[in-house]
C-alpha cells in the first residue's frame, strides 16, 4: 500500500478504542431431556435480544455524541492537486463546523483505488471519510478485480463541486468550433489524438463519449496528470483535450490553447461566450465533481450531521471565496439521498460508454 500523507487541520489526532463484538455461544445438545432445556432456547432469544438493544443503544449514544473526536478526512491522490485542495478546503471548514480537528490524509495509487479501499475497510462511523472524484465510480467498470462496489460500499454525504469540462485544441489545428473539429474527426487519414490526465479520468471519458456520439477517428492518449498533457497539448504532440476548468484557464488566458466548448446543458456563465458542446452533439453532457462519502452503514444521524455542516460551510463567502480561487464551483445544496441518486445516475452512464467505447485496462 502506498504511504500516507497527513495534515492536521485542527487539534490532534486521537486513536478511537476499537469496538468488541460480544461472543455468543448457542447450546448445541439438540433433545436433551434436562428439565430446563426447553426454557434454554427461550433465554438465550432473550439475552440475545438484550445484547442487541445494548449495542443499538450504544450506537444511537454514539451517533448523537458525534464528533467527539478526531475525523481523518482521506485524499485518494498526491497532494497539491484539484482534488487536495478541494479536500483542504472542506477540512478547514469541517473542523470549524463541527468544532474537532480534522486530519486531511493522502493515500495516493492505482487510480483513487487504494484511498478508496481504505475508507471502504474502515468502521462506518463517521471518523474516516474520503473525498474523491469520478473515479470512484469510473473505475469498477474499468478494472475487474476491484476489493469494492462504489455504489454498495460507500454512502455520499454531498457533493462538493461541480462543473463542466472544457474543448480545447491545439493552436495549430485548423478548427474553430466543435462543428469543425467533428468535421475533421471524420475526414478520414491519421486521425486525431486527444490528451487526458489519465486512464479512467473524467477528461478520459469525456472524450470516449465525444468519439461514440460524433464517430469520429480520435486516438485517446493518457498522461500522468494534467500538467503534462497540457504541455503537449501547447506543443501540438496532441490535438485536443476535454479539460476541467483549473487546468485550462491560464492557458486559455494566454493564448496558448483554443477553447471551443464547454460541456454542461448549458453555457456556463464564467464563460459566456463559448457554446456547449450539445449545441452541436445534442444530449452531450459531462459535468466534473468532487464529493465527500463514507462507508455505507454509517449511521443516518452521523451522514445527516455531515450534510448539514458541509451545507452551511458551502454557503459561506470564505468556501466560496476559496474554491473559486482554484477554479472550482461549489455544487447545489444536495441531500445524501439527492446525492446518491446522481452518484448512481452517472454510475450507469459512464458503465455504458466504459463498455460501448471498449475500455481495457491492462
């Protein structure tokens, strides 16, 4: 397993005792002629029943003390990237809401994968949370012998951001719209590469579905992150590039790439003058997020809690303030009920065209 980063947000980090499972042994002389072994079957229902309301009792106790200690906030990536500081962003404001510190954790490696098992494995009490992207639920279709189901193993709190990708070209291409470059996507000859920040990526998957609905001859190449796919993007080693808009912003400022297009139903209003992509590629859509979940069983008062700290602190001008400042758009106040209805909903549409485009992962 990859090695951990961690920062603590607020206070210090306090271990919590591990729970006990209490032992029950049912007795097992099946028609004993003992005066009282027919009353045994009848005490044991009963202390079993006993322990039951006990340990629910203590877990309702917990639920409604919580947080009395540390939270680890886990970053399934290295830190300084999109996701981090959303992280970093939301563990300030979380142990300002929920007055406990908040120990923000990387545990980068294989795609979010390893982060995310980690937080699958851990008890489901509220502690140890994760903040992750579109991978988590990109990547069961894409890898065969994950240790997790991103839709049974994990309950969404909220979502945290939420914006469109970006079309960018190559200063060098000849196009000018989305209409130019679909157009040229099917003229036939080499064929065009688009570049992601990696296999599985939303800018991946993005581009995958822009290849299925225009039927166009574009060659999909992966980098180890934004920055180097945007280099070569600069460069013209590779055509064009569905980007989120922290990657994409000061190079579009500059001059150094073309921005064609955004990817939302509708135009976005930091960028006025670009058309979707659906106005040309009807029912195109591709939306980038971030989200906070935690094991599924958490209990329902602890993720509620959750929810109502994180929508106070994303109403706030100091989140909004910072989330603007590394590109980022805060997502609609959403219930976790809200929440994982989308999380399923776009589940299902990348498993589609993870399958229709024929994604392997080797």
């Amino acid at each position: 397993m990859a090695g951990t980063g961690r920062n603590l947000v607020s206070g210090e980090r306090n271990m919590p005792r591990q729970a006990h499972r209490p032992a029950i042994w049912p007795d097992s002389r099946k028609g004993s002629t003992h005066r009282g072994s027919s009353r045994l079957p009848r005490v044991l229902s009963a202390a079993v029943c006993a322990v039951g309301l006990v340990l629910a009792a203590g877990a309702a106790r917990a639920a409604d003390d919580y947080p009395n200690h540390s939270i680890t906030l886990v970053v399934p990536y290295a830190p300084g990237g999109g996701v981090d500081s959303v992280g970093r962003i939301l563990g300030r404001a979380l142990a300002k809401e929920l007055n406990q510190s908040v120990v923000v954790e990387n545990r980068p490696g294989a795609g979010a994968t390893v982060g995310a098992s980690y937080v699958q494995r851990s008890a489901p009490d509220g502690y140890t949370m994760i903040v992750v992207d579109p991978a988590l639920i990109i990547n069961p279709s894409l890898m065969a012998s994950l240790p997790y189901d991103a839709n049974r193993d994990f309950q969404p709190v909220s979502l945290l951001t939420l914006s469109p990708l970006i079309l960018t070209t190559t200063n060098s291409l000849p196009v000018k719209s989305v209409a130019d470059l679909q157009a040229l996507g099917k003229s036939g000859g080499q064929g065009l590469s688009f570049a992601s920040a990696g296999i599985g990526t939303t800018p991946h998957m993005a581009g995958e579905l822009f290849k299925l609905q225009t039927k166009g001859n574009f060659t999909h190449v992966p980098y180890k992150g934004s920055g180097p796919a945007m280099t070569d993007l600069i460069s013209g080693q590779v055509q064009f590039s569905f980007s989120t808009v922290a990657a994409a912003s000061p190079f579009i400022s500059s001059g150094k790439i073309r921005a064609l297009a955004t990817t939302g139903a509708e135009r976005s209003p930091d960028f006025p003058n670009l058309p979707t992509v659906a106005e040309t590629v009807p029912n195109f859509k591709v939306l980038f997020w971030t989200g906070l979940f935690v094991p599924a069983k958490t209990p329902p008062q602890v993720v509620a809690k959750l929810n109502a700290a994180v929508t106070k602190a994303w109403a706030t001008d100091e989140v909004k303030d910072a989330l603007k400042k590394i590109g980022e758009y805060a997502a609609p106040t959403m219930t976790s009920a809200q929440a994982k209805d989308f999380v399923v909903g776009e589940s299902k549409m990348w498993a589609t065209v993870v399958k229709d485009a024929n994604i392997k992962v080797d």
